[in-house]
C-alpha cells in the first residue's frame, strides 16, 4: 500500500534528524517510508530547503528518442503530398533531403504514421 507524505510531514522529519538527533531509521519507521527515502529527503533539504521537499513531478525531463518537430512537420507533408508512399519510402526521402538519420528512424517513422493516422484518418 502506498502512503503520500505532505511537504509538512517531510519537514517534520527532517527537523527530527536534524535538531531532536533521531536516527533516520527511526523517523522512517514512524512515518512508513523507507530510509532511502528519508535521506533523499535530507540531501534535498540541504540543497534547496522547504522548496524541495515540494512533490515532484515523474514526467522525464526529455526524451532523447522524440522527433525533431521540424522532421515532423515535413514528414506530415510528405504524407500529405504521397498517401502511399510509406516509410520505407518517405524516410528515403527524408534522407535525401538531408535529414539526419537518428532524427528519423524506421521505427519513429512508424510511429508517426500510427499517430497521424490516428490524428488525421485513413491512410497515413
């Protein structure tokens, strides 16, 4: 069972291992989370205060594997220009347009196909 901890409970905790001397160990068990937790809890305080005690978002912050939205815009011409051409034949074109090779891939073209067809309908 997963417990949520407000940015109070963090404080207090932090507060019990800093100034009353309380083990980590012995705060965790009392607040049900586990000690690595607690002093990830307390580099973050030490970094950046109450501020970072604040929950946080699990988005990433990038993802490396995404499109160019260049690369993107132009496929969706291509595709608009050529319904039946598919991948094989737009990422040729894209390549002799000189776009570079890890900015479109056979599988990211792939996937860019499902979803315009899925934005856009029928044959993408």
């Amino acid at each position: 069972m997963v417990y949520t901890v407000s940015v109070g409970q963090r404080y207090q905790a932090v507060l019990a291992v800093l100034e009353d001397g309380l083990m980590v160990t012995e705060v965790a068990g009392k607040i049900g989370v586990s000690r690595q937790t607690r002093h990830a809890w307390l580099r973050r305080y030490a970094q950046g205060g109450l501020d970072a005690l604040a929950d946080r978002s699990h988005r990433p912050r990038s993802c490396p594997h995404q499109m160019d939205p260049q690369v993107q815009v132009r496929l969706v011409e291509l595709r608009q220009a050529h319904p039946t051409w598919g991948p094989d034949r737009l990422l040729y074109r894209l390549e002799r347009e000189n776009v570079d090779r890890r900015a479109a891939n056979r599988p990211a073209l792939d996937r860019t196909a499902a979803a315009l067809q899925r934005s856009f309908g029928g044959a993408a």
